[in-house]
C-alpha cells in the first residue's frame, strides 16, 4: 500500500511549470541586463554591460525582453482559456487557507527547520504539524504570491510598453517601471525559498521527482499531504478512478 504510486500533476501541468521556470529565469536575466543604473541594478555595472554586448545593444536586448514576457502571457492566457476547469481549481486550491491551522503549520515548520525536533520538545510543543491538503501552507503563499505577482508584472509589463509605443506621456512607464521592478524582486525572495523547498530540501525530494514524473509515493503523500491523501484513498475506495488533479 505504500509503495504505491499517486497521481500529482498532468503532463500539462508539470509542462506549464518548466516553462514558466525557463522564462522566468531568461526574462530576469534580460531584465537585470536593461537596469542601467549602477545603484538599482543588484548585480553592479559589469552584468548589463555584458548583457548588452551579447544582445547587440540595449535595444536588442529590450525587444527580445518584452517580446518573451508577452509569449510567457500568452502562454498561460491560452492555458486559462482552453483549461478553465483545471485553472479554476489550482487557483481555488492555493487560495483557500484555514487561518489558525495554516499559521500554527508555518509558526512550527520553521521552527522545525530552525531549531529542529528536539529543540521544539525541548520548548514543550510537540513537534507534529497541522495536516495539509494538495499544498502545504508554505506552497500555497509562494503560489498565491506568483499568481498576483505574475499579473502585475504583465500589466505594468504591457502599460510601459504601450506606452513606449504610442504615448507621450511618460508617467504611466514611470510608475509601471517601478511597481514591475519591486514586484519581481518580492516574487524572486519566494522564489529562492521555493527552490531551495523544492529542488534542494531532501524532505521534498518525492516532490520534485513528480515534477518530471507526476506522481509520489502513497507513503510520501501520507505523511506529507494526509488531508489530499485522505481524499484519493476514499475516493479509490470509492470506486472513482481519478485522484484530483490542482494544476
Ligand atoms: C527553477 C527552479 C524551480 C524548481 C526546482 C521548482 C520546483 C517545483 C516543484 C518540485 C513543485 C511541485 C511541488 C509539489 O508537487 O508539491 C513546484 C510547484 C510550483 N512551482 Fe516551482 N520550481 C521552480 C521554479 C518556479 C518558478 C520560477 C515559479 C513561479 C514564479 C514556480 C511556481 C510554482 C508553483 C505556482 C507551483 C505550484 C503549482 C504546480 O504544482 O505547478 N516555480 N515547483
């Protein structure tokens, strides 16, 4: 029974995943590379002049920049529309929080992470966490904060390229510029929690194999996602043949 394999994410779903990680790694590198100014840009001068130069100019390197942030939009406005269904309940998924379970989850799995089983016995508080669903807490702020941030940066995104392109007034490019730049900085600091959870964690490891594969271990879902565990057992026991599939 626990070596049994569970079904995680569509082949759909782990495809969307890899994807998005790709341009958001190639849309971050273009975008530090147009930061000109030396005391904005995190990475210093040598990056965008480096940029630059491998693109054949700052132009280029715009172009290429707006041209990949509209077909990573495009990409995930097709996936809402030809998967309606699918998007709705991944977006109902990581939105639905229950308030006191879900802090007391994040309150005790850092200090787990921090001072460790023993520590937290050693406060007299247990070290057990609150059970939870296809996503823990900690998935869930990441994804709710990709979700909004992702919006955001499409539409300042866009607001400063149409503005580029057929306004004179360079007020609306100013504001998108700098609510764009602070939005992906706050998504890029979950984001480096979210790969260390995901890729570098040892706990998650069955996590990360089922973005390749698509499913985990029943023991893996067991103990890590008991309430979704709970749901595909009874639904197997059930006779329904699909386990519930978020994203
Ligand atoms: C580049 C390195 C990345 C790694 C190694 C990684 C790893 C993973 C893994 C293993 C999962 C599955 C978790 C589970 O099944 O419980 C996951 C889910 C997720 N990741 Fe990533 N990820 C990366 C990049 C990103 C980026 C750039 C974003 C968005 C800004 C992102 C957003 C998400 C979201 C929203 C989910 C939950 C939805 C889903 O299951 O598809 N990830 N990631």
């Amino acid at each position: 029974m626990s070596d049994r394999m569970i079904h995680r994410h569509t082949k759909l779903a782990i495809f969307m995943h890899w994807f998005n990680a790709g341009c958001w790694i190639a849309l971050l590198l273009t975008g530090l590379g147009l930061i000109k100014n030396e005391q904005l840009n995190p990475l210093g001068a040598w990056f965008p002049a480096m940029m630059r130069s491998t693109f054949g100019g700052g132009e280029n390197l715009l172009a290429v920049h707006q041209y990949l942030g509209m077909v990573w939009a495009a990409a995930f406005l097709a996936y809402m529309l030809f998967r309606p269904r699918e998007t709705w309940v991944f977006l109902k998924e990581v939105f639905s929080v229950s308030p006191a379970s879900d802090l007391l989850w994040l309150i005790k799995m850092n200090l787990k992470m921090t001072v460790g089983r023993k520590g937290m016995e050693r406060f007299g508080m247990t070290p057990d966490l609150p059970p939870q669903g296809f996503y823990n807490f900690g998935q869930k702020l990441f994804a709710q904060a990709s979700v909004v941030g992702g919006v955001v940066i499409v539409v300042t995104g866009v607001t400063m390229f149409l503005s580029t392109l057929m306004l004179d007034d360079a007020d609306p490019a100013a504001w998108s510029r700098t609510i764009h730049y602070l939005t992906v900085g706050l998504v890029l600091a979950g984001l480096l929690v979210h790969i260390y959870m995901a890729a570098i964690s040892r706990e998650e490891r069955p996590a990360f194999l089922s973005m390749f594969t698509g499913s985990v271990s029943a023991h893996y879902a067991k103990h890590h996602h008991p309430l979704w565990y709970a749901k595909v057992a009874g639904e197997e026991k059930d006779g329904a043949s699909g386990v519930r599939e978020p994203a």
